[in-house]
C-alpha cells in the first residue's frame, strides 16, 4: 500500500491587521494527497459568514466576504493549478502574513490519508468523510455583541414573603 504525501492549510480572513487581539475568520480548510500515480485535493469551507462577521470584514476591500464561495472556487483552482503537492504552500506564497486572506500550511506532514489504500473503490468516500472532519472547526468567530449592563436599566424582581403560622 502507497503512503501518500498529505498537507493540510487553514485559509482565515483577518479582519483588522492592526490589532493582534481582532477576530479571525475561518473560512475553510485546503487538503492535498499525493501518491506516486494520483492526486487529490479537498476543500471544506463556509460558504456564508455571519452579520457579525461581516461587519467586522471590510466588505469595501473583499466584497467577496458576503458570498465567499466564488473566492474560495478560485482559491482551489489556483491550488490544483500548482505543482502537485505544493497546493496549500503556493497560496501560502500567495496569501501569507501581510494579507488580511490568509493561508497557511498547518501540517505539511499531515497523517490525514495514512492507512488508505489508493487502490480501493471506495477511496474517494473515504477521503471526503475525513475531510468533513474539519467542519467543526469551522465554527464562527464573531459571537453576538454583548450589550454592556451600566445600572440604568429596568430591575424585576419577584419576592415571596410567608409568615410562619407559629409566630
């Protein structure tokens, strides 16, 4: 059975490059195998943002943001487009730490093909369910706002008095 060469890469958005404590977006997550005679590649993402989210994307800049599936079409096209196994690095290259999209190769030695057998029918199956595994990661970053409480608000409060029938 032929080991295949894995990478994994994680493609966010920054929202503000200014400030280190700004939420980042994930957007999906690029996967490459390469054995000695097929390749394959997989791509999981978000295919919409929240309100949240967008407000603190500048839509000016990536109006691709409010429909990211396009951009993220492109992104995987320019992945397969490279030198087999170099996916995820050419848009690294690409997309690296002076852009608000960023992509970055998260585990270039990735086990995420290890134990299947590129031979088998059912390969393709297999590699998509291991690639779903990634949706969990892809939660939301930007949670509702949190309204701050400065006291001026309205109180209820509910109190139940009971005498004792001894006193």
């Amino acid at each position: 059975m032929q080991e295949a060469k894995t990478a994994v890469s994680r493609i966010e958005f920054r929202t503000n490059l200014m400030r280190a404590n700004a939420p980042v977006i994930r957007l999906g997550f690029l996967v490459e195998c390469c054995w000695e005679d097929a390749r394959w590649l997989g791509l999981v993402y978000r295919p919409a943002l929240t309100p949240n989210e967008l407000r603190e994307s500048n839509l000016l800049t990536w109006p691709e943001l409010q429909a990211p599936e396009a951009l993220l079409r492109t992104l995987f096209d320019t992945a397969w487009d490279s030198a087999e196994g170099e996916g995820g690095a050419a848009l690294a290259a690409k997309y690296g730490a002076l852009s608000a999209l960023h992509v970055v190769v998260e585990d270039a030695q990735s086990q995420f093909a290890s134990g299947l057998d590129i031979d088998s029918d059912a390969i393709d199956e297999q590699l998509y369910a291991r690639l779903r595994q990634f949706e969990a990661r892809l939660e939301p970053s930007c949670a509702a706002e949190v309204i701050a409480f400065n006291g001026a608000g309205g109180r209820m409060i509910k109190v139940d008095h009971r005498t004792s029938a001894a006193a």
